[in-house]
C-alpha cells in the first residue's frame, strides 16, 4: 500500500518530470529505468527518478550543503 502524504507524492513526481526535462543526470538515469521497466513504463521511470530526487533533497538537507549541479 501507498504510505505518506499523497499530494505531497504529487508533487514529487511532478518536480521529478521537472528535473528530468532539464538536468542531464536525471534525463540519463530516467531513460535508464524507462528501458528497463517492463509495464507503465513512462510512470515507473518517473516514480523512480522522483525517489532519487528525494535522496538527494534529503541528503542536502542533512549535511547542510548546498545543491552543486554535475556538469
């Protein structure tokens, strides 16, 4: 089952199809999981690419460290 807040899930996954419009890393690694999901393609990749966005915002957040594009 989902757990969490489901508009705050929302949102992620829109600031997911966000980044991944327009940082490299993240176009890379959604085309990844986009060739290797089998079903719903499009909303898997997506779905993960948000997760990764969350490790990051996390991670940043912890450390307080700012946000230092790879480019």
């Amino acid at each position: 089952t989902k757990k969490g807040n489901k508009y705050l899930r929302t949102y992620l996954v829109m600031a997911a199809n966000g980044v991944k419009t327009y940082d490299p890393v993240y176009k890379e690694y959604y085309r990844k999981k986009y060739a290797e999901a089998t079903t719903h393609k499009h909303m898997r990749a997506l779905i993960l690419t948000a997760r990764k966005l969350v490790n990051l915002v996390y991670y940043l957040l912890k450390n307080n460290v700012p946000y230092v594009p790879m480019k």
